[in-house]
C-alpha cells in the first residue's frame, strides 16, 4: 500500500499530493483519497481531493497493509447514536489511525435514487462482526 501522508503523483491528472485515506471495498481493491496542494483562488478553500486506485499513483512511500477489520465487510452494522443501518460496503483508514465504516443501507427514495451511504467511525458501531471495544 501507499504510505499514509506520502506525497504522490496521479498520472492521469499530472497532479501531485498527499495520500489521507485508504479504503478498501468489499472486493478488496484498495482507492486512495490524494489531496492535492493549493488553494482554490476564488474560495480560497483547499482545492477537491481525487479518489484514485494505486496504480494510478507514482511515487509516494510503500508501507505494510495494517491489519484491518475487513470480516465487517458484507455484514450489517448500526450506528449506535444515530440508529443508522446497513451494509458495511468500505472501510476507511485515515492519516490519523482511524478507521471508519461507510454503510450501505438497503432501498430507494420516492425518487427512485439509492439511499446514500454514509461512513462512521467504527467504535460507535454494533454488529455480529464487530469486536466488543474495550476502553484500551
């Protein structure tokens, strides 16, 4: 895997960045969240993260893959404070050493539009997959 808070170039746009997140779908592929440098002139805001596959990237540090709970993938979680349910669908490891959970949860809206997902962090959630958190 790339290296959580390496610089590195996506070949396909030329720009480079520094790698924040790794997520990793149900089928195991692996996308990186790139955050380019600069700011946009007129906002003044950071300008828009891409969302790349590895081989897309160049450069950047190589790093072990952690040991992460994929056994949540495929299996239904809750959110605990806000109720909210689904499949879990990717896991997210940010720069920070978190790891959030994005929850796939099942139907439509009147508009015939999926319900979207929506990702939390996985200590706040329940599911016959996810270990009891301890305090440590």
């Amino acid at each position: 895997m790339i290296k959580l808070g390496s610089i590195a170039k996506d070949t396909a746009t030329g720009l480079k960045g520094m790698v924040t997140v790794l997520q990793v779908g149900m089928d195991g592929r692996h996308f990186y969240l790139v955050q380019p440098k600069g700011l946009n002139p007129e906002t003044r805001q950071p300008v828009k993260r891409l969302w790349v596959v590895e081989s897309r990237l160049e450069g950047g540090e190589h790093a072990e893959i952690p040991d992460l709970p994929v056994e949540v993938l495929g299996t239904q979680v809750e959110d605990v404070a806000t109720g909210f349910s689904g499949m879990a669908v990717n896991l997210l490891l940010h720069i920070s050493g978190c790891v959030h959970v994005e929850i796939q949860p099942p139907g439509a809206l009147k508009s015939g539009d999926a319900v979207e997902s929506c990702n939390f962090d996985i200590r706040q959630l329940k599911g016959k997959a996810i270990a009891a958190q301890t305090e440590r």
